[in-house]
C-alpha cells in the first residue's frame, strides 16, 4: 500500500512537470526569436531524435523499438501521425514567435472537448447531455470571436484539431508512447536534416553562423521536446486517467499566462467573452470527468 501511494506521488509530481514545461515553453521557443520557424521545427525533428533515442535505450525499450520497426502497417501509420506533429510543432512555434501565443492556448484548452468529439465521429463513442453542452459552449466561444470582428481563430482550431487527429491516432494503434515518438521523429528527422543542409549549403541559417548560445538552444530542442514526454508518459502509468484529465489544464493555462504576464500580449474584452465561454465549458466537461470517475463500474 506505501508502495502504491509513492508511485502515485511520484506520477503526481512528473505529470505536474510535465504539463507545466508545456505551458511554459513559449519561454523557450522565445529565445530563439529572429530564426525561421521552419528552421527551429527542423532542428527539433533532428535533434529529438537523439534524445528520444538516448531515452529508449536508457530504458532499455531498444528490443520494443526494433518489434515495432518490424510492424510496416504501424509504421506507415506513425509517418502520419509524425507529420500531423510536425504541423502541430510548427503552428504552436510560429504562433509564439509571431504574438498569436493567447489564440494557441486556446486551441489547447478546446483540445479535449475537440477529442471527444472525433471520439463520437470515428470510435462511436457516446456524449453524455454535459459534454454535448460543453461542445456547445465551446462552440459559441469560437463563433464570438468570429462574429465580433476578429476573424475565425484558425491557430486555435488548427491546434485543437492537428493535436486531436493526432491523438486519435495513436488512441487507434497500440505502441508505447516512447517507442511511437521515436518512430515519428526518426521519419521526420531525415527530411529536416536535409532541410538543414540545404541551409548551410546556401550560406543561411543559423547553423555554422549563429552565436554559441544559439547553437546550444537549437540542440536543446529536442530535449524540451522529449522530456516532458519522457515524463507524461511515466505519469500517465501511475495515475488514473482522471487525474490525466484534469492536469492537462496546466498547460494552456501556463500559456495564457505566459503570454500575457512575459510576452507582452493582449487581451482584450472580445477575447475574454471567448475564453469565459471555454472555461464553462470545461468547468462543465470536468464536472462530467468526475461523475464518470466516480461511477460504479457494471458487469
């Protein structure tokens, strides 16, 4: 029973670091300011694949990753899943470059009502009467911000919709989340080393012209990118998918604040009905995690 308890404590404490690296990593992508977003994704995609290698041997996964190397269907699914990442990687780091870091917070705080609902279209999963309220909140939240002058909130939905594709493919195939990201990285890491090359060939990028400091910022990019996986992925064996549920809320909430307490952005009046209407609807949509949590479970 102690046991027990330390390892939930332990899962409690990586799922906290791991979503609050997330919400605070526009910090990080912020340093970077002045090199193409293309340029960073690229290094991303290289450089995480050493770190999420250094991970699978480290935990000793290198027979798992050479199983599913052996999978073609799962692999072929992985190289899709891995460009929808990228998308998502790309977006997320453009938006904080380019001052659109609140619209990108609030694709994340939509994610998990956008993933129910490609539960409902594709697994044929069932909405209670509280999630389809909580859709529909969200929804007017996004309609308002449309009608009122400022434009459909294509960073948002682009975020919610790439993550939440993303995650209902890797809900579909059944490959541990370290060895998948692996998988992805190393079929995206090709392309972006080449992408790289061609850079420096050309005499552009940051690589070979770049100050040290920058240098060693573009290699730490991949490991932002694989710790806090590293550390989600140990949490979420340790905690009930609950607790899960409720954490992920650390990160776009990191971000909001992130971007209006260290990057200067603002929010104004139109923007703040929106976000009201998003943060019902999940009060909503959590209430509905704790009722399920709590129900009996029929046999």
């Amino acid at each position: 029973m102690a046991d027990a308890a330390r390892e939930r404590r332990l899962g409690f404490v990586l799922g906290i670091g791991a979503y609050a690296t997330w919400g605070v990593v526009p910090l990080f992508w912020n340093q970077l300011r002045g090199i193409d977003a293309i340029e960073i994704l690229a290094h991303r995609a290289a450089w995480g694949l050493v770190a999420f290698t250094l991970f699978v041997v480290a935990t000793r996964q290198v027979p798992a990753f050479i199983a599913a190397l052996r999978q073609p269907r799962a692999v072929a699914i992985l190289a899709g899943s891995g460009l929808l990442l990228a998308g998502n990687w790309g977006l997320f780091i453009w938006a904080t470059l380019s001052g659109h870091l609140l619209q990108a917070s609030l694709g994340y705080f939509i994610n998990p009502l956008v993933s129910v609902a490609l539960g409902v279209g594709f697994l044929g999963e069932r909405l209670s009467r509280r999630t389809l309220a909580a859709i529909a909140l969200a929804t007017v939240g996004v309609t308002w911000l449309a009608i009122t002058g400022g434009g459909v909130p294509w960073v948002a939905l682009a975020l919610a919709g790439s993550f939440g594709a993303y995650g209902l493919i890797r809900k579909v195939i059944a490959v541990p989340a370290l060895i998948g990201s692996t998988i992805e990285t190393a079929v995206l890491a090709p392309v972006a080393v080449g992408y790289l090359a061609w850079l420096a060939h050309r005499g552009e990028g940051a690589l070979g012209h770049a100050d040290l400091r920058t240098h060693l910022l573009l290699v730490a990019t991949g490991f932002v990118t694989a710790v806090p996986l590293a550390w989600f992925t140990a949490a979420a064996r340790r905690l009930p998918l609950s607790t899960i549920g409720f954490l992920q809320y650390l990160a776009p909430t990191g971000q909001f604040i992130t971007a209006l307490a260290a990057l200067g952005e603002h929010l104004s009046r139109r923007k703040l009905v929106a976000f009201g209407f998003i943060w019902v609807a999940l009060a909503v949509f959590t209430v509905e995690l704790v009722r399920q949590a709590r129900a009996p479970v029929l046999r």
